[in-house]
C-alpha cells in the first residue's frame, strides 16, 4: 500500500439549465451505445484509458465480476469511435434515487489534446438528462488527467465533496491487465 494521498472530488450539475456543452466537428466521430453488452471490452476500454491514472477498483475483478457489473439493466456503455478505431468511452447509470451517475469517463491516450474530451462528456450529460434523471454525478481525482477537473467545471459540474484517501498503487503492466482472464 502506498503512502501516497490523493484528493477525490465528487461532483454534480443539478438541473440542464447549469449545462455548458462543449462541440467540436470530426466527420469521423461517432459516438455509439453498446447495444450488445461486452464486459470484454469495457475491460479493455478501462484499462486502457485509465491506466496512466491508476484508476482502481476493478484491477482484481474476475470474470464474472465484469459479467455482472456490465449486464446490469440500468447500466449503460457509450464507445466514442474516430476514423473507426475507439477514441474513449463513458459508463453511466440511472440510480434508485433518479440520479444519473457518470461512472467512468475518459479517452485513450492516442486522442487526448483533440478536443474530444469536452464533446464526449457533452454527449454523457446529455445522455443523463435524457434519462430523465434529477441530478447528473461524476468523480474524479487529482491522479485523472490534468485536464479532467477542468473539463468537468467547464460543463457545469460544481464540486459537491472533496476527501483526501490513500491512492492506488502505480499498476505494474498494462499489458499483464489487458492479457490477464480474471
């Protein structure tokens, strides 16, 4: 365990009306639902993006750990997808209190500095609001990308809570995680 702290920071945007969209134009951008639910993938799509920032949490998820948390009905996946290849991703689910929860957000490193950042979040608070939920939540932390915070205000967000917790260790391998079956 390290003895390293980290800041979280749990934010929320409260009506559409505090939302500031961001759009930027790639006439290859799509930005699609996982229809076909692929815990394989959103496996990779974590790993991948988060990766440089030591997201935790699901470093020792089995198979069927991903089986379950990604075939939840309430749980949705969106695949931002440039020229053909992923460009980043968002989880996002409606909770029982009606609150829409951004629960992973972010973009492979290969598209980071392209604008996309703002676009795709704008596309997941749209997607909250869309489902009809009374608030929109995400969280972050002083690991993420410099500029996730940043983005996050920039939309709308307001920081509802801030707590110092210890931080995930740096992740050995990449690609161990990406190769690794659980």
């Amino acid at each position: 365990m390290s003895d390293e702290i980290k800041t979280t920071y749990r934010l929320e945007m409260l009506s559409p009306d505090e939302f500031r969209p961001k759009y930027v134009i790639f006439p290859d951008l799509r930005i699609e639902r996982m229809e076909i639910k692929c815990p394989e993938f959103n496996k990779f799509l974590h790993t991948v993006v988060g990766y440089d920032y030591r997201w935790g949490g699901r470093t020792n998820w089995s198979k069927d750990d991903w089986y379950k948390y990604v075939n939840r009905d309430e749980m949705e996946t969106w695949v931002a997808y440039l020229s053909g290849g992923p460009a980043g991703y968002f989880e996002i689910e409606k909770d029982s209190e009606g609150n829409a929860n951004i629960l992973t957000f972010g973009l492979l490193p290969q598209f980071i500095g392209k604008g996309l950042g703002g676009h795709l979040l704008t596309r997941a608070i749209e997607r909250a609001w869309e489902m009809g939920a009374k608030s929109v939540q995400v969280g972050t932390c002083s690991h993420d990308h410099p500029h996730a915070l940043k983005n996050y205000l920039a939309r709308g967000f307001r920081i509802r809570k801030t707590e110092q917790r210890p931080a995930n260790p740096p992740i050995k391998s990449f690609w161990d995680l990406v190769s690794s079956t659980g």
